[in-house]
C-alpha cells in the first residue's frame, strides 16, 4: 500500500510546470492511445504519492479512458494508483479490462476494499467483475457484501455464463398497472435509488409477472390522471434469462431493440438489459469468432508468454498433423517429382490457390452461421453458389496459370496438368468452404475454431493429389 501523502503540498513537484491538471490531453491525436505526458504525470504523482494530483488527473476521466490508463501504467503502479485514489476510484473501470490485467490487479487488492467497491455498482458490472474469478475468491467477496446486494449477485451468478441473466442488470422500475401516469413520476422524483439510465418503465402484477411496458416518452406526454394500465404497450420482445447473449444481441439487432425485460421460466420480471449491454456483447462474440479463427482461443494482448503458449500450442500441433498428411500425399509420388521437377516449384500453387478460395467461401459460412443468415431455406442454393464460384473461378486461373506455366517450362503437357489441377482443387475449395462449417455446426462443434484446420487439410490434399496424380498418369511416370 502506498503511504499517504495527501498532506503535502507537492502539485508543482508532480507536474514540473504551469499545467493545470485540466489541460492535459489524455489521448494521443495521433495513435489514439494515451498520451505520453499525461501516463508519465500519473506515474510521477504515484511516485511521490501525491493523491491531490492523482485525483485532480483522473477525476474527470471516464471509465474506459481510467480502463485504458491502468493498462498503459506498469504492472506494480495498477494496484499503487488504486491504492493512492481510495474511494474516488471508479470500481467500472475494471470491466473495461482486459479479463488478465484486472484479475492481477483485484488479486492485489484488499478484500473489504473490492466487497465494498462492487456494492456500490450496478448489479451487471459488479457480476461481470466478480465471474472471472475462483470460486473461493469470489465467495470471499460475497460475504463481506450486504446481504440484499449479495443475493441478487447470487442470484445472477446462478445463470449460465454468457446468458442474458449474467448480462442483466437487475435494477428496473417497475410499477401496478392501476397506477396513474401522475404516481409514476411522482414516484420516479421521489425514488433516490433509481437506475441510473432507463427507457421504459415495466408494468408488472403482485407477483411480478410482467404485463407491458410504458416507454418514457408516451408517459411524458400523456396526462397525469390517465392509468398506466391504459397507455401500456405488450412485450413483444422479452428475454429469457436463461438465453444465450448472442441470441438476444441478434433480437436487439433483428428488432432495433434499445432495451428488453428479462424474465424467467415463470414470466417474472427479474432484469433488464440496455442497448449498452449488447454492444459489449456484440464485440465480445466478434472478438471471440476472430481469436478462434485464428486458432488462439480466448488469448488476450496483456496474457503472459506462457499463457500466450499454451492458448496457441493445440492447433499449431493439430496444424501440424495435417501437415504430415499433405507431406504423406507428396511423398506418394517421389518418383514422379523425381523425374520432373518442375512439378516442385509448380505444385505449391495449385495448394495455395485452393486454400486461399476455400478460407474465403468459410470465412462467408462462418460469419452466415453464426447471424443465422444460412438456414435450411438458402442452403442448398448457398452450396450450388460456392460450388459455381470456385468452378468459375478455376476455369479463370487455370487458363492464367496455364499461360504462365507454358512460357515458363515450355512444356504444353505441363500446362494442361496444371490447369486441371487448378480447377478440381478450386471446386474442391468452394464445396470444402461451406460444408465443413454446415457440418460441424450440425455436429454441436463451434466452425469458428474447427473449420481452418479441416479447409485447409482438404485443399492441400487435393491440390497435391490431382496435380502429382495427374502428372503421373499424364507422363507414365
């Protein structure tokens, strides 16, 4: 912990000139990241633990530029500076970090400060912080929480992760549909602990079963002695707890949805998710379907080297097996390249080409997937499409590297081999694009992870084997 220095007078000391905390420019214009000078102020206010200043330099920041100026700050200053602001330090901040650098910093942090931190926040961020850890961790946390804010984290616990009861945020207004229009707002002036944004208000029965939705704006402008129960709308678009958070972003997306009640099995109103939870969702999942692609899981920018090894090393090693396999087809005919070889310095592409064309027909049927824009409806059309594509596509290249393959060797026999060759594996690439990832999805596995690995032994194979199998059989070999 750092000594507490609040008392001395070291403001010139911290900033070496006339600049008032209030002119710094915390961004870069340039790169976007955090301005240099103003990371180097805060380190130095740590340094000589000058809180003054470091609340003076961060007070006004928003939660994601606090996020994005404990990453810029070296791994021992993180907890320093917490540490040095005290309770003017924005616990939502941390859901702004990376999973890595914001379990190392809680880790560091006294528990009393976290547990009391997380009941000030709202119910989502404080679930969103608490999920990550262990479960003795987390425990610990809890049972230094109040007892009615511990049971409605619990309660959010409960659920699956990445569903809507995670992502919810159990604070609501909820009124009786005989209320009149004057009773809710008189009861939203009077009601301190209100959320802090809100769209509608939710009509609900004793037992909290959700009836309607009142939008703020109709309330407004409807008269005070008219009931709720007579300008409330249906919910049309309620969430189940339970579901998915990418099923309920594609709802927000479908339906233009700025807001959604959360309810459970029994149509109880138990949360409410906002337009700025499923923004967070949207990118999670994309970044998700991005990293998995790429075959480095949930791997994040502050992971250690060991972490970073571990998250790459299983499908670089699958990698590496159909890499033996292509070597295996090669091999097959040694005696055929033996005799020719031209066919070494040729047959590279005919594998690259289908690989490339098969990476861009999955790259559509993942991302068609995963929005559920591929459907039992569209996708025999889909598969005909990529098939006609990569025939098309072959026929193209094949007479462009047929062309190339003639003034290069000279050898008309050759150029004919290889522009078949160039067409079976391009057609082979279009059907291998689509189909791997339809499969897979059938099978329960994720495409996004799988469908590389599967795309990729396929063109190499085939692209090897027709343009080798060819040539053998062309030349006698």
């Amino acid at each position: 912990m750092v000594q507490d220095t609040s008392n001395n007078d070291q403001s010139d000391v911290s900033t070496g000139s006339d600049q008032q905390p209030e002119d710094w420019n915390i961004r870069d214009p340039e790169t976007g990241g955090m301005a240099t000078a103003f990371v180097d102020a805060v380190l130095l206010a740590i340094d000589v633990g000058d809180r003054v200043l470091a609340r003076q330099l961060t007070q006004d920041l928003h939660e994601a530029d606090l996020a994005d100026l404990i990453e810029a700050l070296p791994g021992s200053e993180r907890s320093r500076l917490v540490a040095l602001l005290g309770s003017d330090f924005d616990f939502a901040a941390l859901t702004e970090l990376d999973e890595g650098v914001r379990l190392s910093l809680l880790e560091n942090l006294p528990v009393d400060t976290v547990a009391e931190a997380l009941a000030g926040l709202d119910s989502d961020d404080a679930v969103f912080i608490l999920e990550d850890l262990s479960v003795e961790d987390r425990a610990e946390i809890l049972d230094q929480i109040p007892a009615l804010e511990r049971v409605v984290l619990q309660r959010s616990l409960n659920y699956p992760e990445e569903s809507a009861g995670r992502r919810m945020q159990t604070e609501y207004i909820a009124v009786p549909p005989f209320w009149t229009v004057g009773q809710a707002i008189d009861y939203m002036r009077d009601t301190e602990d209100l959320p802090d944004s809100f769209y509608e208000l939710f009509v609900v029965d004793p037992t909290y079963r959700l009836l309607g939705t009142v939008a703020l704006d109709r309330l407004l402008r409807t008269k005070r002695p008219i009931s709720v129960a007579d300008i409330m709308g249906e919910t049309a678009h309620t969430v189940r707890a339970e579901e998915d958070q990418e099923e309920v972003a594609r709802t927000f997306e479908r339906y233009n949805l700025v807001s959604a009640a959360v309810v459970d099995e029994a149509e109880r109103l138990v949360g409410v998710l906002t337009i700025d939870d499923i923004v967070d969702v949207i990118h999670e999942e994309h970044d998700e379907d991005i990293k998995r692609m790429g075959g480095v899981g949930d791997e994040e920018i502050s992971d250690n080297v060991f972490n970073a090894v571990r998250s790459r090393f299983i499908w670089l090693m699958v990698n590496l097996g159909t890499a033996v396999l292509a070597s295996v087809i090669i091999g097959l005919f040694d005696a055929t390249i033996q005799q020719m070889v031209a066919l070494a310095v040729l047959m590279p592409i005919v594998a690259s080409m289908g690989g490339n064309a098969a990476t861009q027909t999955m790259t559509v049927a993942v991302r068609a997937l995963a929005t559920r824009e591929l459907d039992a409806y569209n996708v025999r059309r889909i598969i005909g499409r990529e098939g006609a594509v990569g025939l098309i596509n072959g026929i193209l290249f094949a007479i462009v590297i047929g062309l190339v393959s003639a003034m290069w060797f000279g050898n008309g026999a050759l150029s004919i081999i290889i522009a078949l060759a160039m067409v079976i594996n391009m057609v082979a690439a279009g059907f291998a694009g689509i189909l791997i990832p339809i499969v897979l999805d059938k099978l329960k596995a994720d495409p996004a992870i799988a469908s590389g690995v599967f795309v990729t032994t396929v063109t190499d194979v085939v692209g090897f084997f027709a343009f080798l199998g060819l040539a053998a059989w062309w030349f006698g070999i």
